[in-house]
C-alpha cells in the first residue's frame, strides 16, 4: 500500500512540475486543452514559426504573439457541465 | 544518427539567416564602445558600429546549434564590460561574455533548470535583467519563473546563485520586464492571466470576466527569496510592457501597452492614460487601433524617453511630465504622460539607440536599417497628446487621437543593410551565360518586397576606365625608392614597345625615364634602395636613381622568354631552356652568378618569393616548364639552383607565385606556391620554408583561359588574383583564416597589377583589350552579390519564362486596400489639405483593411532592364494563389501563363467564397500578358503546374487535369487526396503531390484510361512547404516546422506503377491503413533551424555535381552534398563526433548537437557540415587533439573540410 501511495506521490510531483504530464482519469477536454496550449506555446517559441504565420495572417508578429497566447486562456472552448450540477 | 543508412548528405549553410530575431545593445568588449549582438537562429553575431563612418559591420558570427528565443545584456555594478545572457532551447541559462583579443565568444556559466526543447513550462521566452544587474528573471509562457542572483565573488568573477522560483500555476504570461528600481531590491514585472477558473466554468462567464494582472515580483536580496508583491488589474488586452528609469533618474514603473493605448502604472503612482494616435488620412480607417510592437527606452542626462513603434511603422516619443513643489522642486511624483510622433521607419524586431546617437533597427522584414538621429523632435509642431486630457481607467472610453504622417524629420538613414528576409522562392538557372548559376529569389514583405539575384563574387568599385592607343600585353606599376609610399609610374607593355606613364594628378607620359621604349617588357622591379629594373627579351637594364643605366645583354641568339623579380633577386629563362640568376651586391649592383642552369623543357614561367624580413634572399626559385612541370630550385648560397622538388601537373603551368599568406591550421602566416595551368586551372600547395617540399596541393577549375597569378593587396592582407576566362581573388578569410578563392564581379582581364596612390592606397590596374582599369576592391566579408528589384506586395511564388530570361511573380498582401479601392477613396473624399497626401508605401506601408487584398501579377527582367517590365493587378478582392506557365497541346503547344486566385480569402480560420483559374496569353516575347479568361473552381488552386501538354492543378484537396477550351479550362480527370495540395511536382507520367498536412503522395497518371491512381504515400504527417524530385523514385522536401527529408518510394512498387498501361491492377490494389496501397521509405531527416521555402537540385558552381539547394523563410541559403564513398562518410562522422563532444567545441548554448539536428524526429543520414567548419575556428591545441583523435594531420582534416564545400558551393 506504501508503494502505491509513494507512486502516487511522485506522479503527482510530476504533475505539478510538468504541466500536460497525464493520468488515468485525465479527461478528453484535459487532453485536448494541454494539446492545445502546448502548441500555441511552440509557435510562440519558434521564432522562425512565429514570423511565417504572421506573414500567412498579413499581421505583426507581435500582434500575432499576443493572439496566440490569448487563445491559450480558453484553448478548446468551455469545459462540459460537471454532472453534479 | 543510425549508422545502416545506404545514403548520406553532407549539410552546408552557403549564407546564414538575415532575419534578426532579437538584438542587445551593450559594451561587450570592455571599452567605451557599444556593440550590438544579434540572433539570428541559431547564429549569433556581434557587431561593431562604427560612428564616423555611420554604419555597422559584423566582428564575428557563431554558430551556437540552438534555437536562440532571448537575449539580455548586464553589467555588474562597478564594472565596464557587459555580459549576455541567452534563453535558448537548451533548458539552461548560458551567460556568456565577448572577448575581444581572440574575438570569441566565452561561456562563463552554464545552468541547467528544465527540459530542452521549446515548452510551454520551460523559460527561456521571457528574458530580463536587473539594471543594476544584481538578478535576472527567465519565464515560460505558463507558470514557470526562475530568479537567478548575479554577484560576484573575492576574485571579482561573476557568480549566479542556484535559481528560485517564482512559479505560478495556471498562469499565462504576456510579457515580462525588469523594473528600475535604483538600488532597492530588484522588482520584475509581468504581465499575467489565470485561466484556472475559465477551464471550470462551462458557462462562458469566467472567461469575460477574466483579468490580466500587472504583477511585481520582488527579490529580496537579504532574504533570498522572491515574493509575489504587488498585482493589479490592467487593460484586458495588453501585451507589452516598457521600463521606465527609476532611481536617481526617475519616478520607475512600467509603460503597460494595450491595444490603442498606453498606461504608466506604477505601484506608489498614479495611473496615467494616453491613447496611440491613428494615422489620419483619406485611406485609413480611423476606427483601426494600434498595437506598440517595439519599443526601446533611452536615458541621457537628467532625463529619457521612450520611442515606441506600432504595427504600421509609426515611432512614438513617450515622455513623463514630473511634479514640482511650490519651490520647483521635484517631488518624485508622475504629473502627466505624453505622447508624439517621432519618425517612421521599418517595422522592428528590436529597437536600439546607441550612446553615438544613432538607431539600429532590426526590421521584422527585408533590411535592416541604421539611422542617425539629426534632433529629438524636441519643439516641432507635432501634436503632443498627454494624460490630462484621457482617462485613466481601462475601460472608460475616450476621443481617438489622430496625426499626420510625414517623411523622416528627426532620424537620418546612413545605412541599409541587406536582409534577405523572409525568403519565399526562390530558383537557381543561368541566364546570364555564365559559367555559374545565379540565383533567383523572392523576398521581403508588403511594400519592401523585392526580387533578389544572388551571384557568387566580390565586388568591385571601378576608379578609373580609359582607352589606350593600342592593346597593351602587360601592365605594372612601381616605386621609384624603396621608402616610397605611392607608386610613380604605371608601365604599360605592347606587342613593340613600352610606355611609361607617370602618376600624379593627371596620368601622363613620361620618356625621360631610363626605360628602353623600343622594345615589350618582360618584368619591372624596384630594386635595392631607389634603382629600377626592366626586363625585357633582349636584356636587363638596371636604372639608378641619377638616371645611369647598366644594361645586361642577353646572349647572342638567344632571348628572355620569362622572369621574375623581387626587390634583391632577379631571374630570368633564356629560349635555350637556361636560367641566369642575379643577386643584388652590397653596392647596389646586380651580378649574375657564375653557373647557369638548364633545363630539360622550355621555361614558361618562373617565380620568387619575396624576401623575407630580415633575410637578404628568398631562398627558392620556383620554375615551371612545358613538360608540366614544377621545380622548386634553391638559391641559398652554398646549394644555388640545386633541384630541390618536383611537382607534376596536368598541363603546362602558365603562372607561378610563391608567397606567404595567413594560415588557418599553423595560425600564423605559411608560404605557398600559387600555380596556373593553361587548362584554367588553379592549384595552390604549401612550400616547406627549410626543405622546399611541396605538399597539401589543392585544386580548382578557374575557367577555359590560362591561369594567370599577380600578387596583389587587398585590406591589408597579401591576396592572389587570377586571371582566367573571369577574375578571381584568392583572400584569406578574415574570421576562420581559411582559404577562400571567389570571382570578381566584372569584366575579364588579362594583367593586373599593385596600385597605390594617394586617392587610392589599396588599388589595382588592370588591362581588359584596349582599355586601361583601376579599380578597388572593398568588402572580403560578403562573397554573394545582390542585386534588388522592388515588387509590390509580399511575393508568393513565381515561374519562369520557358524560354526567355522572364519571371512571372504573383503577390498579394492580406489586409491592405487594393488599389482600385485606394484610388476610388481618393476621389470620393471631401479631404481637407494633406488628408489626400499619400506618401510612398516603401516607408510607410499601404493602408490596411481587414478582409481586403491587394494582389498583382508582376513580371520581371532580372537580365536587360533589371526591372519590372509589367504589371497586372487582380481586382474584385482576389488574390493570387499559384502560377505555372504551361504549354497547351491543343493550341500549338503555346505557352500561357496560369493563375490561381482565391476571392475574399480569410486565412485563419480558412475561408473564401470562390477560387479562380486564370488564363493569360503572353505578348511581346513574354513581356505583355493579354487575359484571356477565368474558370470558377470549388476552392482556390493552390497548385498548378504543366503536365504532358494540359494543367495539372490542385484545387484543394483535389488533385486535376484541366485542358484549355475557348471560353473557360475543361476539366478532364480528378482525384481527391487528404488535405490541401499545396505542390505539385512531376517526371513523365509521374506526379508527385504535396499535401499541407500529409507529406507527400505518389501518383500515376494513366493515359489511355485518363485516370490518375495515387500508389504511394508517406507514414509520418509532414506539413509540406516545398519538394522536389531528386531521380524518378526520390523526393526531397522541407516542412513548415523547420525539416528537411528525402523520400523514396520502394523499387518493386514504383515499377509497378509504371508497369501496366491501363492501371486497372492499381486500382484494384488493396489500400493499406486508410492509405494508399505503398509507403515511402525515409531516406534522410535533418533539422536545419529555418523553415525551408524552396527546394532544387542543382549545380551551383562552373563543374560542380549536383547538390540539393533549399532556401530557408529566415534568408538561408543551404545545400545538401551527396557523399560519394564511404570512407569520406566515416571520417566526417567521426569528425562530428569529436567536434560535438565535451572535449571538441560542443554548442555554446549547451543544446545537444545531435538533440538539436534531430529536433522533431531523429537526425538521420546527415553529416552537419557547419559543425564540422567550427574546426577552423578552434585554437590550435584542441585542433591538434582532434586531428590525433582521427589519426590524421590538421592539414588533412582542414583540407577535407574545405573540399566539400568549395567542389560544390562557395
């Protein structure tokens, strides 16, 4: 019992440290929303990535920065009403 | 990288990146000058400015093998030198530190903190330092912040504490700067949102009710620990923020910018608001807000201000108006912001006024521009808009503010430096009939686009172009003293007699000279202290300086045919095959030495060194003779013209020179034996100083004249040109100190020779037929000359003329007015004076309007004109997506010109409300384009391209044949692939289709049953951008993430495709996983760090082999080298190995090598030849542990290195 108690602690650890890192009842709105935002983030990172869209979009670069991390605040939409309500 | 590959490409960058994605401003060096070191992908660069001449020139460029994403430069209190910190995909902090007596960067500390790679958790998007430069703060998009503690220690080196975290879950970050806080305890600022109550709540509310934080992170120095300090809601839609001098120098906080406007905010101020004035004028919106993209602050005495830049180019001067007390006292307290406008330049990456009073401006396309400033735009008439008169609050509203814009008034433009940036097409071909392709491109964006011809060669600016009387054979310049620093006469050589022309303010001829004039010249010198000397066939004539000449005859019935001189040595081959050698005495005479020495063939060149300092002889004389062959003769004095070796060659040498050039593998300076062939062939082996041995003889095919050698200088250092059928300069590059042989841009010559005068201390003459040339040569530092045609608009891809020099461009540019709507405001308008001004859009862009086009087809003549000959402009909101000039069956095989054109195109999320096939017949030699007609298509043609008489066309996801009926296109056969075809590419019935998403697909076309059957496609899902066809099974291509790959499709499936005729096998073949019934086999992967435009197999070079050239979005220029053996693939990868070890000179930025080429999937069958060239940047004792290592010489690895790229590029 100890062990799976530690197991969890770690993967937990893991969790905090590692945003996106999954579990066993990760939710498909989870899934999709990490997916999501990890993207944006990696087209906000790449330099190169980031120029060619805008320049796709006809925007700044700046512009379009901004815009993507606005987009990762609500990355996949609403989440599903929680059954309890 | 596995090691069972069959193939292998060697990877070489031929020009690196142009786009400069961040740029710092700092005294690297440790005086009082500023430098600016830019990134450039994964190359940073540290450049000088030079004041007095107004421009900026690169010291030295590394490669650092890791996305560079942010740069900061720091200086600790009480010191000159500023350091710089890099965030970079490492997952660590890298502090490195410019040294300028081995102009090298240095890395002083190296911390890891996370994961490589570029993730959302991990920092290094957000880089700020401390002013004072106590602490820096590395962020992540998401929650991550890490603080890291500068100091230093008792051996006063700088020291960086373990990190400490500043962390917050759930947390984006839009910005985040460093405060100006004097000497209190460093406060960082973000720019935050948290999302966790949007992802709770299924009812939309939380998400409008979401706000974005300005938040003050506190370190305390005492405590070590960071806290949370301050956090208040802002304007929901800001994304930058600016630092404002705290301290003694003013009130501190930060400029937080939102969408139209631009808030002071600072936690014991008041708020203060202005608006970012909208452009006014007959084409603008005057509902359009601006965006602050850049922005740099500048502090001088007792006051500063802020230059903040919007989306359209537009330069704002911020300033704060400060509060006095009753005694006109400063209070420390904010009284009002304002804001003017400035000047408009180029739209920027990054921004940077340097202490010299100038602005480097690191432009987000096309070049990069450095002003001068001529004033301040202290009392001019521009509207100034402050805070008093707006609101503070975020969401209370406000009269729009609005000027003029008008040409620079305060900044002055000195230079514009060449950026290739971004790079959309791109096509090698010769249309210039030489002996090397050019290079054809599409580059920039909006308004500063242009059409690009990049050409191998130096160049050169022309003095002097006169014609001569006669064609002269020979031209030299000389010296009358040794101490001279100018030369006084040019002597000019012809067929019968010699002319001698002095210098002075008018060249002009001069007989009194001592020259014998009757007779061609053979060889002039200035001898010993101020004597002169004139070979020529009949004899030498030795000219003292009181004008007595000593003459020594040749012997009876023989002639010189060749000789060669220094300033104490003279030799000179009769036409019996002997060599009569004279050393200048101690009394200024020559004397001949006793002992001739004959040789077997006819001499037909000689050559000595010249004599080295300190020494009263060079020691060998080196003989080339029609047997082709090369001998090195002594001339010490106890072994005088003793054989002292032989080199055979391929031909006949025509010109020898022995001289001594800088050396990258000995560090120091190596004499060479420079040979020309009569083939056109140019070798250059190293000749051993003691022993006279020749060894390490490299070759290069200069072109189909004799090779001709002359000594010249240029830039100080001593450089060979030589003549062929075009001029080359063989130079020492500056940074690696490698060998580098380039052609001059320009006319072919046949002597050239040394010229220094007053108006020109470093310059050459030179003979071209009839005419006499001086000209200079000025920059060794770039060897690809551009020449720039502007276009329109943004350039998205272009052909060419099947048969003439012509290129059809097709440009649109998304969210700019077309031109008839521009012109149709103009008229309407009831403008008030200077409403209807327009200005040139090449400085201030053209007016935008979501959801309009501007597009237009251009052609241009890089050739005759150099110019766009014709312009088509598309109407009704189209824009053009694709081209092809394609030759009809069915009209006589006339060629028209094709475009495909989408309406009301809206990219993100795409929509369009209808695609377009243009036809147009070309006129004039292709000059003129007549329309035709247009077909309506489902969706826009995305791709278009000339298939075996008809139109192959990709209209979305459908793959067509079209033909070329009278009224419209006929659609003949269709077949649906995946996505969106964004390519097309094809070999006889071959075609091979990119898709935007799924990598490419392998299709037949069948004939007799007019089908086309995909038969092979990829298992990876690769976002094609470009692809070529190597052979008929292989495909080579680049992807939008940054990937180059080369696909082939199994042997057994492609014969089957081809095999039977009517497809019906292929059909019915069973589909394999939702695909078709093939897979294609990777070949290679490679990571190049750009995102690949353009794709082509070609030879670049005059004999060179067919390379894999591709062009990169950022401005790179790269090729892919086939290695041919094994053994070379061997060596080369153990050479990777060692150079990418702990013990080699593993990346600066401490990424991974290997990491870093396998970014997105594992490296495979490519050896990274830009590593393996870090080996000549190496100090020599690691270069030596590598080459023991490799168990071969440094010469050999150098050698080796430098043949892989000059066989094939430059």
């Amino acid at each position: 019992m100890a062990d799976k108690l530690r197991t969890l602690q770690q993967l937990e650890s893991l969790q905090a440290k590692y945003v996106g890192t999954g579990h066993a009842d990760t939710t498909p709105y989870e899934w999709k929303n990490n997916i999501v935002r990890d993207s944006y983030a990696s087209y906000v990172g790449h330099p190169p990535l980031l120029a060619y869209m805008a320049l796709g979009l006809g925007e700044n670069k700046e512009v379009v920065r901004g815009q993507l991390i606005e987009k990762m605040i609500r990355a996949t939409g609403p989440p599903p009403p929680r059954e309890d309500d | 990288m596995a090691t069972t590959s069959s193939m292998f490409m060697y990877s070489l960058t031929i020009q690196p990146p142009s786009a400069i994605t961040s740029a710092v401003l700092g005294q690297f060096a440790g005086t009082k000058e500023q430098q600016i070191i830019t990134a450039s992908g994964s190359k940073l660069t540290i450049h000088r400015p030079d004041p007095s001449q107004g421009k900026i020139s690169p010291l030295f460029t590394q490669d650092c093998f890791g996305i560079i994403r942010s740069l900061a430069a720091f200086r600790l209190a009480g010191s000159s030198k500023d350091y710089l910190i890099v965030g970079s995909d490492s997952g660590r902090i890298t502090i490195l530190e410019y040294v300028k007596e081995n102009n090298r960067f240095n890395r002083v500390h190296l911390e890891t903190f996370g994961k490589s790679g570029i993730r959302r958790v991990i920092p290094g998007q957000y880089l700020a330092v401390d002013p004072k430069g106590r602490a820096c703060i590395i962020a992540s998009v998401e929650k991550n912040k890490l603080v890291y503690v500068l100091n230093r220690n008792a051996q006063a080196e700088l020291t960086i504490s373990s990190p400490l975290e500043a962390h917050k879950p759930q947390t984006l970050v839009f910005d985040c700067i460093a405060l100006d806080v004097g000497y209190e305890n460093p406060i960082f600022a973000a720019l935050e949102v948290d999302y966790t109550e949007v992802d709770q709540d299924p009812t939309g509310q939380a998400l409008e009710e979401v706000e974005k934080l300005l938040v003050y992170y506190e370190l305390d120095l005492g405590l070590n620990h960071v806290v949370r300090k301050w956090a208040e809601p802002v304007a929901r839609d800001a994304t930058k923020l600016f630092q404002i001098p705290g301290g003694s120098d003013g009130p501190s906080g930060v400029l937080v910018c939102a969408e139209d406007n631009i808030t002071y905010r600072h936690s014991n101020q008041e708020i203060f608001r202005v608006p970012i004035p909208r452009r006014r004028g007959a084409l603008e919106n005057p509902e359009r807000k601006r965006h602050i993209i850049a922005g740099v602050m500048h502090k001088m005495k007792a006051q500063f201000f802020l230059l903040l830049q919007t989306e359209d180019g537009d330069l704002f001067k911020v300033t704060l108006d400060m509060a006095e007390d009753d005694n006109g006292q400063p209070t420390g307290e904010v009284k009002a912001l304002k804001i003017k406008y400035f000047d408009t330049v180029p739209v920027a990456n990054s921004l940077h006024i340097l202490k010299s009073g100038f602005l480097f401006v690191a432009s987000e396309s096309g070049n990069h521009h450095f002003y001068q400033f001529e004033k301040l735009g202290d009392d001019d008439e521009e509207t100034e808009f402050s805070s008093d008169n707006f609101p503070a609050e975020p969401t209370e509203p406000y009269t729009p503010a609005y000027f003029h814009i008008r040409p620079l008034s305060n900044l002055n433009l000195v230079q514009s430096i060449d950026a290739a940036n971004p790079l959309l097409d791109c096509k090698v071909a010769n249309l210039l009939d030489e002996d090397a392709p050019q290079i054809y491109s599409i580059c920039g964006a909006g308004a500063r686009s242009s059409f690009k011809t990049l050409k191998h060669g130096l160049s050169v600016a022309e003095i002097v172009e006169s014609e001569l009387p006669d064609k002269p054979e020979a031209v030299w310049t000389t010296k009358l003293t040794r101490e001279d620093e100018y030369d006084a006469y040019i002597i000019l050589s012809f067929k019968t007699g010699t002319l001698v022309l002095s210098i002075g303010e008018t060249v002009e001829e001069v007989t009194d000279t001592g020259f014998l004039s009757t007779a061609p010249t053979l060889a002039v010198q200035q001898l010993g202290e101020d004597a002169l000397i004139q070979v020529h066939p009949k004899g030498i004539r030795h000219i003292r300086a009181d004008k007595r000449v000593n003459e020594w005859p040749a012997p009876q019935h023989r002639s010189i045919v060749a000789a060669t001189t220094n300033a104490r040595q003279v030799a000179v081959a009769l036409s019996s095959g002997e060599i009569v050698y004279f050393e200048m005495d101690t009394d200024g005479s020559l004397a001949e030495y006793d002992e001739r020495r004959e040789m077997t063939g006819t001499v037909t060149c000689l050559s000595l060194g010249d004599v080295p300092e300190g020494r009263v002889r060079s020691s060998f004389l080196a003989v080339g003779c029609d047997d082709s062959t090369v001998r090195i003769l002594s001339l010490d004095p106890d072994s005088t013209l003793e054989n002292k070796s032989v080199q055979a060659l391929t031909s006949a040498p025509s010109a020898l020179s022995i001289m001594a050039m800088a050396d990258s593998t000995s560090g120091g300076t190596t004499l060479y034996l420079h040979i020309g062939l009569y083939s056109g062939v140019y070798l250059r082996t190293v000749l051993d100083e003691i022993t006279g041995e020749l060894s390490d003889t490299r070759t290069r095919f200069l072109g189909l004249r004799p090779a001709k050698l002359f000594r010249v200088s240029v830039k100080g250092q001593n450089a060979v040109m030589a003549l062929s059928s075009r001029p080359w300069l063989g130079y020492t590059d500056t940074q690696t100190n490698g060998f580098m042989l380039t052609p001059l841009d320009y006319v072919g010559l046949q002597y050239v020779w040394n010229f220094t005068s007053e108006q020109c201390p470093e310059g050459m003459v030179g003979i071209q037929g009839q005419n006499l040339r001086i000209f200079t040569i000025e920059d060794l530092s770039r060897n690809l000359l551009q020449e720039n045609i502007p276009l329109s608009y943004t350039p998205r891809k272009f052909v060419k003329h099947p048969e003439h020099p012509l290129f059809y461009v097709i440009e649109a540019d998304n969210n700019v007015l077309a031109p008839a709507t521009r012109a149709k405001l103009l008229n309407d308008t009831t403008a008030v004076n200077g409403d209807a001004v327009v200005l040139p859009p090449e400085e201030f862009g053209y007016p935008r309007g979501t959801g309009h086009w501007a597009s237009c087809i251009q052609v241009v003549d890089p050739v005759t004109t150099k110019s766009v000959v014709f312009t088509l402009t598309l109407e009704d909101n189209e824009s053009a997506t694709s081209v092809t000039a394609a030759s009809f069956a069915s009209q006589d095989d006339e060629t028209f010109l094709i475009v495909g054109t989408a309406k009301d195109l809206v990219v993100s999320p795409r929509s369009f409300s209808a695609g377009f096939l243009h036809v147009y017949r070309l006129h004039e030699d292709g000059k003129e384009l007549e329309f035709i007609h247009k077909t309506k298509v489902e969706q826009p043609p995305t791709a278009l391209l000339a298939f075996q008489g008809r139109l192959l066309a990709g209209i979305g996801p459908d793959l067509r044949i079209y033909d070329l009926g009278m009224k419209q296109m006929l659609r003949k056969c269709q077949v649906t692939t995946p996505n969106l075809i964004v390519g097309l590419q094809t070999q006889g019935s071959r075609i091979i289709v990119n898709d935007i998403q799924e990598s490419v697909t392998y299709c037949v076309y069948k004939y007799q049953e007019n089908k086309l059957i995909p038969f092979a496609d990829d298992v990876i899902a690769r976002w094609t951008t470009c692809s070529t066809m190597v052979d008929y099974e292989t495909v080579a291509g680049g992807d939008k993430f940054g990937n180059l790959w080369l696909l082939r499709c199994p042997q057994k499936a492609s014969e089957e495709a081809d095999e039977d005729s009517s497809g019906v096998h292929l059909l019915h073949e069973k589909h394999y996983l939702n695909g078709t019934p093939n897979r294609l086999c990777l070949m290679i992967h490679y990571f190049p760090g750009d995102i690949p435009t353009s794709i082509q197999k070609t030879s670049l070079v005059a004999g060179g082999r067919d390379v894999v050239f591709w062009t990169g979005f950022q401005g790179t220029l790269g090729i892919l080298v086939p290695f041919v053996g094994r053994e070379d693939v061997d060596f080369f990868q153990s050479l990777e190995m060692q150079l990418a070890s702990t013990t080699g000179n593993p990346p600066l930025l401490g990424r991974d090598h290997l990491m870093y080429r396998s970014y997105y999937a594992p490296s495979k069958g490519v050896i990274d030849g830009d590593l393996c060239e870090t080996f000549f940047l190496l100090p020599n004792d690691k270069k030596l542990t590598i080459a023991g290592e490799l168990d071969r010489s440094v010469r050999e690895i150098e050698r080796k290195i430098s043949d892989m790229r000059t066989r094939v590029a430059y």
